[in-house]
C-alpha cells in the first residue's frame, strides 16, 4: 500500500506543484492518473520512489517512508518507474540481454534470471523476439521491452509516466493492452497518461488540476461527468461519446465498447 498524507510539494523556484494530497494506492489496483499539462502528475509520480521528497507531509510504502534514507534502497526495488521515453531506458544489444542487464545488477543467479527473463518476456508478450536488437523494434515494442525489463525485476508497484506519449496509435494500444497482465501477474500500477481512453480498466482514476486531486472515482463514474472533465481540458474517449449518443447506439447495438478495435469491429459489421 503506497499512503500520501497531506503531500506538499514546491521547486525550488516557488512552484506549488503539489497541494496537500491524501490518497491511498491499494495493492494489485491499477491507478490511473489524469490531468492538463504541469498539474502536477509527474511530481506525483517522482514523490512514489523518493525522487523527490515530499516538502510538506508523507509519502509511505509498506510502512517504509520515502524520507527515511535506510529504506530508500528498499524502497526503489518494490518500486519501478517507466518513463515516455524507452530511447532513454535501453541499454543492450539484444531484447533478451535487456532483462537480463537489470538482474545481473540486482545479482539474480543464473537459473533464476532465465526463469525471469522467459516470464517477463511472456507478460509483455515479446517472447518470440528475445534475440532481436532492441533498435529493430518497433516503438511500442521498445516501450514493452522497457516494462518487461522492469517487471522481471519483481517490484511490487510498477509506476508509469506518459509510457505511450512517444508512440503511434498501434504501438499504444500494444502498451496498454499488456496492463491488465501486469495487474494478473499481482502488480500495483500507477499510470499517468493524457488519454482517458487508456484508464477505461483502470480500478480507480485520479484527476489532478493545479496540484490537488479534482475528482476521483472508478472509470464509469469519471467518464459520466463530461462537463467537470471539460472544465479540466479533458475530454471522453471518442468510443465513449459515441455511446454517449442515443440514436447511434441503438443503430449500432452498443453496449460497452473499451478500445478503438472493438468499434472499428463493431461499424464493419454495421457498414
Ligand atoms: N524541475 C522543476 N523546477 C521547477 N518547476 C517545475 C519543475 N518540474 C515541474 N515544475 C512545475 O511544477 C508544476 C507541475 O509539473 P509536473 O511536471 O508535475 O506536471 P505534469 O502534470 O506532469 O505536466 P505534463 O502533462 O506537461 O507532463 C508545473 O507548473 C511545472 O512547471
Ligand atoms: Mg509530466
């Protein structure tokens, strides 16, 4: 369980970047976070690890807090941090070395990291490109690679800023669609994205403007309040809105549609 109590966070140039949040991240639930530019998601993200230090309250991880040196390391293994950019983050020359570069550091013995390897890669469903240099793979097939490699790590809560921000639509729906495994495989994850579309499976979604939390709630509930999400330059997934309209709904038989495939699916059945 990762405890905010009453987070502050100011730079050192006066921006108050985070105001007095209290939220609680249940494990093996996949959080979602949204919000307009500079609200304040990433700061969120760096205080979960003790990047930053909270200026004013507490960030807490299984009783071990962020402010506490001695559990800093601990702290940093149950926590893994993927950024938007997998460019950034691949190091090796091929997808399998990837993983192993990671447990080679933490010194997994050698039986023990194949296991690994060959687990993480069937998580994020890279299995059949283990010998592939990363270069050669698509963006989404980086980023998989990125999470696949921290995954095998076996942190407790798997934290992600923006993953998809750098990828086409395909390689996007690749990223997302490999969450729900993480969370199978008994993950916490904690998303940041700027596409609500991405938290339609989300346990909970949390909406931050100007530093604070503004609305809070699972999916259904976040996605009925399309007037107060446009107050926060957000938008509906257009899956959504189009459910949203009657008339097209009944044309189309719509129940509940999560992706852009299912109602490509469903208007080529219907054309
Ligand atoms: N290193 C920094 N120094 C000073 N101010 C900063 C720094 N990083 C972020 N800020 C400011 O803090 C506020 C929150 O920024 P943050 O990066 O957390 O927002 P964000 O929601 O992640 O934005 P984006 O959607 O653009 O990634 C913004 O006003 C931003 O300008
Ligand atoms: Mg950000």
């Amino acid at each position: 369980m990762i405890e905010l109590s009453n987070v502050s966070y100011t730079y050192y140039n006066g921006t108050k970047a985070l105001k007095d949040i209290t939220y609680t991240i249940k494990e093996n639930h996949f959080v979602g976070i949204i919000g307009p530019n500079g609200s304040g998601k990433s700061t969120f993200i760096q205080l979960l690890n003790g990047i930053l230090l909270p200026t004013e309250g507490t960030v807490c991880i299984d009783r071990m807090y962020t402010t506490d040196n001695e559990s800093l390391w601990e702290i940093r293994k149950k926590v893994g941090v993927v950024f938007s950019n997998p460019e950034d983050q691949i190091v090796t020359a091929s997808v399998e070395e990837e993983i192993a570069f990671g447990l080679e550091n933490l010194g997994i013995p050698h039986d023990e990291m194949l296991e690994r390897i060959s687990k993480a890669l069937e998580v994020v469903a890279l299995k059949d490109k283990e010998h592939i240099d990363p270069n050669h793979l698509s963006g989404g097939e980086k980023q998989k690679l990125v999470i696949g490699a921290v995954f095998a790590m076996e942190p407790k809560y798997i934290v992600l800023d923006e993953p998809t921000s750098m990828l086409d639509p395909y390689g996007r729906q690749q990223v997302i669609s490999i969450l729900p495994k993480l969370k199978e495989a008994g993950k916490t994850i904690i998303l940041v994205t700027h596409h609500l579309e991405d938290l339609i499976k989300a346990d909970e979604i949390l909406v931050l403007d100007e530093g604070k939390i503004v609305l809070q709630g699972k999916p259904a509930e976040i996605f009925s309040k399309e007037e107060e999400l446009k107050r926060h330059s957000l938008s509906l997934p257009y899956t959504l809105k189009l459910q949203v309209d009657e008339d097209i709904k009944r044309y189309l038989h719509l129940n509940s549609l999560s992706n852009v495939e299912e109602l490509v699916d469903v208007i080529c059945r219907y054309r």
